[in-house]
C-alpha cells in the first residue's frame, strides 16, 4: 500500500492557509450591487482571469466559463457581479437558465437561512434513503398542490431536469402496453429534455444528440402536428414506450405550443395507451406567470386533458416528477436537502413573477416596431420573452456582444434571442435592460459591435468632507431642523421620540467639514437606534422574530439633508451605526423602509446585506406599507445541537463527519445557499478552490476532471466522454451486486436489479460475476461478451472498488488479473469509490491507490453526497473542447463546500485514526458474524457490510439493532451496510459491541 509523503502533506496544508486566506468571513459586512450595470475599461477582469487560469491549470477542466468569475456575496436580483476589484455587473436575464424565481439573493432564502430553517443540511446533508426529513415531504405536499388532480404522487431526483425526466421515462415504461420491442420514445422537433442518455436521445437538436445515440433506442421525432402525431403514433406505436414534449419549447427557440394541440395529443396517446410525459423542467415554478405552464393552458382542471406524468426541475432546484403511479424506487432515492428548501421557497413566492408580463409585453411591442427589419415573432409569457432575428448570423452577434452590452442571455434555435427575468426586476430595471437590448441590435451589423464601453466601474468615492461622531445634547434643535423639513407630517418623528430611540442605543451626526473654520461644521445628517425590544409599540419590531433574545439593532432613524443627498451621507451614518452595532454584540441591525417614498435607503440597506423579514401594511397612519427588514452581522445560527443517541452506520457517505461537523461553522453561506448559479457556465472562488485541492489528489494515472449533479450522472456523463472516442461502442458492462444508481436509464442497466422494483433496466448491457466471487469467472464471462459484440462496441467496464450494496472488494491479484484483461481488449477500465473514497478505505483519499501499482484505471467516479459528483479522466479519453459535455449546473456550490471541507478534515486526521478505526469496525462485525452462520463480512476500512443467508434474517437483525439505538443502512436485500463518520472513536464502535452480540442471537 502507498502513503501520504511529507512533502504532500505540506503542500495541502500550504494550499489551505493560501485558500482560507482568500475566503470570505462570514461575520464581514456585505457589499451588493443594487443600483447599475458597471463594465471595466477595455472588459478588464484581472481578478477573474487569475482564478480561471488556476482552474484552467494543465487542462484540469475544460476552459469553458464564461470570463467573469461570479461573486455570490455582491450579487443582488438581477445583477450579477464579478469578483474583480473593478467588477462586471450586468443584468443576468436569464435568472441563470431560469432557474432563479427572484434573481440573486433570494430575500425569503436569506430570511429562512437566518430564522435556522436551513440549519438541518447546510453543514452536512440528511441522507433521504435513511430517515425521514419533514422538509422533504412538506416540499412534496406543496408541489402536489398546484399540480393537476390526478397526477397524486411526486418523486424526487438528485439532479434535475435530465435525472426527473429519465425518472419520468423509467414510470411511464412500467406502464406501457406489453411487448419486448418497446425500447423508443416518442419525441418532438424543437425538443429537449436534458444531457443523460434517455433524455438525451429524446432531444432533437442533432448536434447534442447524434454522437450519443444508441442503437435500437433511438427517438421517434415528429412535427407537432396532430395528423402527424397520429400517422406517426399508428405507425410506430408497437415500439414505444412513451411520449414526451414541452409545452414550451425553450431550447428549440421558445415555441410556444397550444393547448388545443395537448388536448389532441391526450386523445390520440390514451388510444394507444401509451403514458404522456409534459416537461415542464423550465416552466414550472412560474416561468409563464403560473405555477405550472398548464394551467397557463387552462387544462389544470380538465381529467380529459391530463398527461400521465409531468416533469419539473430548475426553479425547484432538483428534479421532481408528478404521476398517475408510484415511483417504485421513491424508498431509495436521495436528494440534496438544501435544494428542497431553496425549490419550496421558490414555489411559493413563484407567482410574483407574474407581474413582469404586462411591462415586458409593452416593452417588447416597443422594441418590435422601432426594429421592423430585425425583430419578428415577439412573444412574451410570464417572466419570459423572446424574439427572432434574420438568421443565425445575426443570432450569433447579438449574442456576441451581450456581455459588452451589460447584461447576460442566451440564443435557441437557430434565430431565436431569449430571456428568463424573474420577480426582483423593477419596471426601472424592464426599462434599462431594453435600452441595452436596442443598443446591441442598433450595432449587430457594426465592425465594432464587440468594443466594451466602459460605464460606472470606478469605486464609489469617499466623501472627505464629512465626519461622523456621536449626538450631544446641543445637537437637538439642528436635528429636529432637519427631521422637520425632511418627512410630511405623518412620518415626522418627535424630539421626545427621537431622544428615546437613542437611549440604551446610540445617536450619531454627520458634520459637514468642508464649511468649518475655527468651529465645528453644520449637521447634515443624522441617526438613532437601539436594541428592538425597546420599540415594541412599532409595527414590525413587534413580531420581530428575535425579539426578546438580545441580539436584534433597530435603525429607527437615517436622515440626510435635502442639500446634501447625493454625497453619500446616509451611507456614511448606516455603515457608522452598523459598525457600532457589531462591536456592541449585536447579531442583527433592523429597520423599516416606507414602500415607495424610501427607494434610496432601501437600495442602501439592501446593498448592505437587507433582507425583507415582514411587508406591512396600514402604516404610517393607516396611509402607507412599509418593509420591516434586517441586516445580518454575521454567519447564520449553528445548526442545533444532536441529541439523538442513536448511533448512524447508514448515512456516511452523506454525512461523512456526521450531522454537525463543528469545523463548517468557519465558512460563508449566504452566497453559495441563495444564489444556485450555472456552474456549468460560472466559476466562483469556492469552485476555484475545490479544483485546486482535487488536482492535487486526482486518483493515479488521471490528470483531468468534469463534475456533475448527483451519483447517477457520473454514469452518463463518463460514458458520453468515452463514446465519443469510442462511436461503435454500445453497451457498457456492470457487476452482479453493483450499484451505480437507479435514477437514470444508464445507471439502472448498470446495476442489479435486486430489491428494486421490476425491469430495471433500459438497455440490454450484461453484468459479469465480481472477481471476488471467483477471477476465473469473471475473465470467462469478458471473454464471451468480447467474442459475441466486440471489443469496440464496448463503452467500459464499470467496477466500484468497494460495492455499495454488496461490500464486494476489488483487490490484489484478482485487480491486476481484471485490468490486464481490459487492456489486452483495449476496454476502457472505470472505477466507482463512491463507498471507498474520500479518505473512507484505506490510507490516503482513494482506495484505488492502494491496488497493486500496475492497476491504472482510465476514470474514477466519486459521489461524495448531495448535488456533486466527480469524473476524473486520463489523457487518452480527456475530451477537452468546450461545452460538449455540461449539464445544467454540472454540481452546486453548497455541496462543493461541504466536500472540499470534508476532504481538508479526512486529511488531517491521518491515516493512522482512520486506518485503526476501520479495523475496529471490521473486527465488530467480525465477531457478530461468527455468532450466526452464514454470515459474512464485506467492504473494507471504514464501509462494511454484513451479508446474511437471507433477506427476512437481514431485517430481523437491523430491527433488533435499531432497538439497541443502531442503525444501519440497507444495501442488497440481504445485505446491511456499516458506514460510520471517518472520526468515529474507537471506544464508540466497541460500546456496540455486547448490545449488536445481542441483536444477533436474537435475529437467528
């Protein structure tokens, strides 16, 4: 077995002080961007193009992000800012591929962060195969509400719109008239459904789609035309499975079909029996100004005009999948917790994105009649609108100058310019994103079309000429002057309720220096506060949510005079007050902002981190509304402590340190939670960091990287990397007992199909015996596979080092045996650590490493948990060309934190604890199986399984441990799983030693 060197040790604890000392703390105030798009002189982004060269580094990644690298704490609605000092903010109108309800910094996000409603699976994810999380199903209760009436059961996927789709596929085949022959789908021209094999080959665009095609699953396309829907569905019927469409085909170029044509198209599929799928994985959460694009249709309430099943992702933030039928794997699947949350809040503030459509539509009528030669076909849908241009070249330098022009979009089709707004954009914000669009369409034919006009980048500039200090009592009469000639009379406040405020709080002045000569200059401004229980007769510090803890600021009080707004005084005296908040222990500064007559302060408040609490109404005298907001001071609460004394050998691979690793309380989370971006499009620092730690550790005889969303697109993403060296290749081989998901089409033919639910499998791929059980058998049966389809029509062989759902070990001789088989072949070899990475079986972060050193293999797939999963490749197989193969968030950021963090902390604790704490496991479980026969022990280091004679003997022994306050996790129904937290105690594992000797004797 290899070792860590000193050296590397050395080397990753350089690379963390350099990382952590380029982190943001969570307890620095915020610094958005409210106000205005900002472009650099010349486009400069030095900042951005350092960190993207670092993560560029020795062609790691592909060089495929966008050029500004995203700073989601100064992000704000639908500015988008880079990192650099002089930074790009630009309108994003896209809401990142539609995925945000409410641009950046989603208020109820950033409120629920704070109130602790996050608190459960920020700092490590609940794994949602083992125990019941509440949030889930409160998020499943509401999504069944706004869908139609007989689609009663909603199931989760990991990823999102590719993984609900293919969930969606693998129900409706179930459910499919009889007949071996039905292996295609029907699909639609100008449709897209996602980047995973079933999906993908759903899709029509030929240029995603043709190199991935598999022989015999291929698509039936057709207009969507009723009679040709029904000549085609008559001729092709006794092939298929199923029938998937858009109601609005975005990436086809925003068509927007009829609800006619769904009400035909209900009829003619329940002739032939066939289940509808509806994708609404771009429409749903509100993009129409509806819940879901159907109702939009007006067939919500129509049973005659209901699909089978219906397909949801982007805004929910994973994927989600309404249907007439159970899904049954629904016990298995896993989803990032944190993403349910940020999709439920979306779903329920969806529909304000419906009050954009009346000024886009006035907006783009506009636009339409200055630009009669340029723009044609305008539509405009909720938050969404679109446009066509003359042709794709035109198409293509609209799009070429979008960055130049402040703001972000994306093409479709081939003429089509579209937008996703969302529910933070003003009328003010409407207006100036259409002056930036006719600007780039003024210039689309221009020579200089792309020449970056630089606009508001210069630092906002410090007023020298104004001194901040705390109230006297002289002061008095000078503030009252102000506060008389600032408010009308319901909103002027009295000295006696001024003078209150700031006692038990603070007063201050702003001093105008520039006109002092031997005395003090005049004051132009000031402000008061105190802590908020002294303000209990005020609406919204009365149901302030924290009130009564102590730790709660109110700004009663901010007020400039009218000559002097403009110098930035009000910021002056809030960043003061702020300031002096903090240093008294305050967690948390308050205040109202008068909706309408306040828009200044409440741009500053939110450019200081504000976030709405309450929207109340009937204030100010009955005749005004007002926003009851807070500022946070530092880092959201700590997640409760755990109190359970049951003791989880279950969740692992989710929670690798357990519920609440103490070491995550150091990190910033309010960017990375409420802004979910497009990681396949952006880089943020976290991102940069991530890479560079995994280049450092990338498994031997790999030298790139890709990531994904979840566990099973590992599976089809590594695959589409190889066939596209490998074109004859279709089939992939698996392992009898392996598991490498169950969501996607490709992941479920690579597993067995034990303890799921019937027909597993899409594509006929074969699985061969482990080597464990026997070398000689399983060489036996790659030798038949090679002989009967040919080598080249191999896509790999997938093998997980350590089984997931059977403790199968690949080791020693057997490897080196497989491997050199492989290769003689010439068989791309794939390894799966999702079970014995991370640290988890053996010294050093990957068990592969530790096989006999003539065992290279060509990818290694790691699924940590939650939403990210890690592909790294060898040079013979790195496809390195930009875009050929992203997904739609390709990972996400909170669960890129969570990794690189565990990671840091496997590291440090050495191999020494984790390597004497995977053998006291494995004698515990050793001595449970030699007090009943037939029991045996797999797995290795710190991921055990015990496999019983029989699956009734496996579920009496798990009852009877969970009774002893232990749980394990489930793998093959006869098999249960040991998968404790990497710094578990020693003296922990031998406590369970007599009660599991216990549980044994009497599960015999």
């Amino acid at each position: 077995m290899t070792t860590q060197t000193k050296p590397e040790e050395h080397e990753l604890d350089e690379l963390e002080r350099r990382q952590r000392a380029e982190l943001p703390s969570p307890t620095r105030l915020r610094r958005r961007e409210t106000s205005r798009v900002r472009i650099p002189e010349e486009g400069a982004l030095p900042r951005s193009q350092e960190l993207l060269g670092r993560i560029y580094a020795d062609q790691f990644l592909a060089a495929e992000k966008k050029p500004m690298v995203v700073d989601t704490r100064r992000c704000w609605g639908p500015y988008m800012v880079s990192i650099d000092p002089q930074p790009l903010v630009v309108l994003d109108a896209c809401s990142q591929i539609a995925t945000l309800s409410h641009g950046f910094a989603h208020p109820d996000i950033l409120r629920e962060l704070h109130s602790g409603r996050f608190g459960q699976c920020l700092w490590s994810n609940p794994d949602t195969a083992v125990e019941v999380v509440s949030e889930v199903q409160a998020f499943a209760d509401a999504v069944r509400i706004i869908a139609p009436q007989e689609l009663t059961h909603v199931s989760l996927a990991c990823a999102g719109g590719a993984e609900a789709n293919e969930k969606a596929l693998r129900i409706a085949r179930l459910h499919a008239p009889a007949g071996s022959g039905r292996t295609r789908v029907l699909a639609f021209r100008g449709g897209f459904h996602g980047r995973t094999f079933a999906a993908l080959m759903a899709t029509w665009n030929p240029k995603k789609r043709a190199a991935f095609e598999l022989p015999g699953y291929e698509s039936v396309f057709c207009e969507t035309d009723l009679e040709v829907v029904a000549s085609t569905l008559k001729q092709h019927h006794q092939e298929l499975y199923a029938v998937i469409i858009e109601p609005m085909m975005g990436e086809g170029g925003d068509i927007h079909l009829a609800g006619e044509f769904f009400r035909g198209l209900v009829k003619l599929t329940r002739e032939y029996k066939l289940p509808l799928i509806v994708d609404e994985v771009q429409t749903g959460f509100g993009t129409g100004g509806t819940p879901l694009w159907w109702q939009r249709l007006g067939l919500t309430d129509d049973p005659e005009a209901t699909p089978d099943l219906m397909t949801i992702a982007k805004k929910a933030a994973l994927g989600v999948v309404l249907s007439r039928w159970p899904d049954p794997e629904q016990a298995y699947n896993q989803v990032n917790v944190a993403s349910v949350i940020r999709g439920h809040i979306q779903l329920s503030t969806c529909e304000e994105m419906a009050d954009l459509e009346l000024p886009l539509a006035e907006e783009l009528t506009a636009l339409a009649k200055r630009f009669p030669e340029l723009l044609s076909n305008p539509r405009v849908a909720g938050c969404t609108f679109a446009f066509e241009v003359p042709s794709p070249e035109h198409q293509q330098a609209f799009i070429g100058q979008r960055l130049q022009r402040g703001f972000m979009t994306y093409g479709a089709g081939t003429r089509t310019i579209r937008f996703r707004l969302n529910a933070q954009y003003s009328r003010k914000h409407i207006s100036r994103l259409f002056v930036r669009i006719a600007a780039t369409l003024e210039r689309l034919d221009a020579e200089d079309a792309c020449t970056w006009r630089t606009e508001g980048s210069r630092k906002r500039k410090i007023d020298r000429g104004v001194s901040i200090r705390e109230v006297r009592p002289d002061d008095w009469p000078k503030i009252m002057k102000i506060e008389d000639a600032t408010y009308e009379p319901e909103r002027c406040d009295s000295e006696a309720y001024l003078r209150r405020c700031e006692q038990g709080g603070v007063g201050l002045v702003a001093i105008d220096t520039t006109e002092a000569t031997s005395e003090e200059g005049p004051i132009i401004g000031f402000c008061v506060g105190a802590p908020v229980e002294r303000f209990e007769d005020v609406g919204g510090p009365d149901r302030d949510p924290r009130l009564h803890r102590g730790d709660t600021f109110y700004s009663a009080d901010v007020t400039v005079a009218r000559g002097h707004r403009g110098r930035g005084v009000g910021r002056m005296l809030k960043l003061a007050q702020i300031e002096w908040a903090k240093l008294h222990g305050f967690k948390y500064v308050a205040g109202r902002n008068r909706v309408g007559m306040t828009t200044g302060m409440m741009r500053l408040n939110q450019s200081l981190g504000a976030y709405e609490v309450e929207h109340l109404l009937k204030q100010y005298g009955g005749k005004g509304a007002a926003i009851y907001y807070h500022i946070p001071l530092g880092a959201p609460p700590d997640p409760p402590a755990v109190s359970d004394a049951l003791t989880c050998l279950a969740s692992g691979i989710q929670r690798p340190f357990g519920p609440r690793p103490a070491f995550m309380a150091t990190r910033e989370w309010e960017g990375p939670l409420a802004n979910k971006l497009n990681l396949s499009n952006y880089a943020t620092l976290d991102t940069v960091h991530y890479v560079e730690l995994l280049r450092k550790l990338a498994p031997r005889g790999t030298r790139h990287a890709y990531f994904t969303s979840s566990r099973d697109e590992l599976i089809d993403k590594s695959l589409r990397c190889l066939k596209l060296s490998r074109p004859n290749g279709r089939i992939a081989i698996g392992f009898e007992g392996g598991y490498v998901g169950h969501i996607t089409a490709a992941a479920r033919s690579l597993s067995d199909p034990a303890g799921f639910g019937p027909n597993l499998a899409l594509f006929e791929w074969p699985r061969i015996p482990h080597p464990q059980e026997g070398s000689a058998r399983t060489l036996a049966a790659l030798e038949t596979i090679v002989a009967r389809e040919g080598a080249d029509a191999i896509l790999a062989v997938v093998v997980e080092v350590v089984g997931e759902r059977s403790g199968h070990v690949l080791a020693g001789e057997q490897a080196a045996a497989f491997h050199d088989a492989c290769k003689e072949h010439d068989i791309p070899l794939v390894f799966v650590e999702t079970a014995s990475g991370g640290y988890r079986c053996g010294p050093g972060p990957w068990a592969c490493n530790n096989l006999p050193p003539t065992v290279v293999p060509d990818m290694v797939l790691w699924y940590p948990g939650g939403q990210l999963g890690n592909i790294f490749v060898n040079d013979r197989y790195w496809v390195g060309k930009p875009l050929t193969l992203i997904s739609t968030w390709d990972g996400d950021e909170v669960s890129i934190i969570r990794t690189h963090e565990h990671l840091r902390a496997a590291h440090k604790l050495g191999p020494g604890p984790l390597v004497t704490a995977g053998d006291a496991l494995g004698r515990l479980l050793h001595d449970i199986a030699a007090e009943a026969e037939g029991v045996r022990v797999g797995g290795m280091g710190l991921y055990r399984t015990l496999s019983f004679p029989s699956a009734e003997m496996a579920d009496r022994f798990y009852a009877q441990a969970l009774s002893k306050q232990v749980r394990f996790g489930r793998g093959l129904p006869n098999v249960l799983i040991a998968a404790p937290s990497l710094d578990t105690e020693v003296d922990t594992l031998t406590a369970m030693h007599d009660p599991l000797i216990q549980a044994i004797a009497a599960a015999k």
